[in-house]
C-alpha cells in the first residue's frame, strides 16, 4: 500500500483514477481548495496564490499525482482567462517542486497531466511523444505546463508527463456535450468534420496513471490517447449509428463567430499516437473507437 496525494482529484479523470487505487488498496488524499479531512478520501487545503500546502498534507506521501488545471473549454478567451488557465497549470508544480527542494517533501515518483494541445493544428500529421510543439494559445499553455514541471524532475524525482487526448465519459468533459444533440437523434460535427479527434475512454486513461504510478520505468511523457485516432465526422457518425438519427454539420463560421479563439479547440487538428506508452507495455482495454462508444452507450 503507497500513500498518495491527488491534486485535482475531483474532476472527471481524478475520480476514475481514485476509484482504481483505492481497489488497489492504496491510500489517498487530496489537496484541494476547501479542506474536509473527515471526507472518506480526505481532502488538504492548498492556495496557489498564497504559495501554500498544509504540511499535513505532505505527511508520508510517497507518489503524487497532479491533474489540477483550469476548464479550458467552459468560458471564452479573455485576456484574464488565458492567464487563469496557465496559472492554475503552472503554479502548483513550481509549488511542489519547491518543498521537495527544501526537503520537505520527498517522492518516489510524480504524475502530471499535460495534453494533447501540445501539438497545435497539425491536420493528418502523424505525431508521437517525440513531436515538436505547436503554435497556438493551447500550444504555449502546455509547453510552459511542462517546462514547470519539468522542475520537479531536476530535483531529481522520477516524473511521468501524460498528454491527455479526448476523454470520452458520459459522466462529463467533450463526449457529454455531444451527446447533447445525440439524444434527439441529431448529431453534430464541427466543419468539415475533417480534423482529427485523438481520443481515449476514460478507464484507459486513468488506468494509464495508475500505470504510471505502480511502474517504476514508466517515466518520461507519454500521450494519452487511443492507437486509432478519427476525424470528428467519423466520431458523430459512430454515436449516430448506435443512437439513431442524422449527422448534420455546425459551419465553421459560426464557431468562430460565437466562440472566438477558443472555437479552435473543437477545430484543431491532431493525429496523435500513443507510440512509447504501446513500446513500454500499456494495454488498452479500448483501442478502437467502436469498443469504446458501445461501452459508453450501452450503460444505462
């Protein structure tokens, strides 16, 4: 049994990920912006703004895993947004990184997410671990995510960065709010419907940070996303064939006249391939896409 400490653990992936390592007998907490210490996963306070941590929160851990960020996709682009969303993903590794510098903290490994946006707009390209950044907001986001936690790595901490791609789960995050539409019988692409979807069922990813977690050579980053990427037309499609009903398209336009800036989220592409998490031994319990929507759609 590890100790382990979750920042961002009540989101859609910390939830999943909590659920596994408490089967797997592990023991969790989680730091958190309201302290509840008799919560059945106790829950730490922690202020980014104040540079702080409750010291017993750090009390024993051995291995954190940090998903804390910001929704990217909930609210627009302002100014004050873009710097919320870096922050949030910045300042709690420099934060932790700092207590294992003044030695009051010390573990035997890190976790953190980063994502898929690391790429930018890349259209068909195929792209592994080993791809460069790309150019947009998104893309400067996650690079400057990762160069923060790239500090707890020069203490010396083994550190595993994992690249969350689409995360389908019916219990929120993209896939909920297509379903949306797919409940009347209509389905909607974005566009042209072209661009490229690197997605991932929400118990592969949070089984890929247990992984993580339970292997020691399971360091570096890694892509979290299936090994068969689709274009969003075809994602609508394979809901639609299940669900019943048409695949109409949402013109590009009228994202980016509604949505401004961040319409690119949903217009992006990127074909991003899990090549180091495949080479080190990760399976995937679904690796296609029409496995992973007939689960998701089959639950009541």
């Amino acid at each position: 049994m590890s100790k382990i400490l979750i920042a961002g653990g009540t989101g859609l992936i910390g939830k999943a990920i909590s659920e596994i390592l408490l089967a797997n007998g592990h023991k969790i907490g989680m730091l958190s912006r309201s302290e509840n210490l008799k919560a059945e996963i106790p829950r730490f306070k922690w202020n980014l703004k104040e540079n702080y941590i409750d010291p017993k929160a750090l009390d024993g851990v051995e291995y954190i895993i940090n998903l804390a960020g910001a929704s990217v996709a909930d609210r627009p682009w302002t100014k004050k947004r873009k710097e919320l969303i870096i922050n949030s993903r910045t300042q709690g590794n420099r934060l932790i990184a700092s207590h294992i510098k003044n030695g009051s903290l010390s573990l035997k490994k890190y976790i953190s997410a980063s994502a898929i946006g690391f790429y930018g707009d890349r259209g068909n390209e195929k792209l592994s671990e080993d791809s460069s950044h790309g150019s947009d907001f998104l893309s400067d986001c996650c690079v400057q995510w990762e160069q923060a936690i790239k500090t707890i790595e020069e203490t010396g901490t083994p550190t595993t960065i994992i690249r969350v791609g689409l995360v389908l789960s019916n219990d929120g995050g993209a896939f909920q709010k297509i379903m949306l539409s797919a409940k009347f019988g209509l389905g909607t692409y974005f566009g042209t419907g072209k661009q490229i979807y690197s997605w991932i069922h929400i118990k592969d990813i949070a089984n890929m940070f247990v992984w993580a977690l339970e292997n020691e050579s399971s360091v570096g980053t890694y892509n979290g996303t299936a090994p068969h990427p689709i274009d969003n037309k075809q994602l609508v499609k394979g809901i639609m064939n299940i669900k019943g009903g048409l695949s109409l398209p949402v013109p590009s336009i009228l994202l980016k006249t509604g949505m401004g800036e961040l319409s690119t989220a949903l217009l992006n592409s990127s074909a991003v391939y899990p090549e180091k998490a495949l080479r080190d031994g990760f399976k995937f319990q679904f690796a296609e896409i029409d496995s992973a929507l007939k689960e998701l759609l089959s639950r009541k």
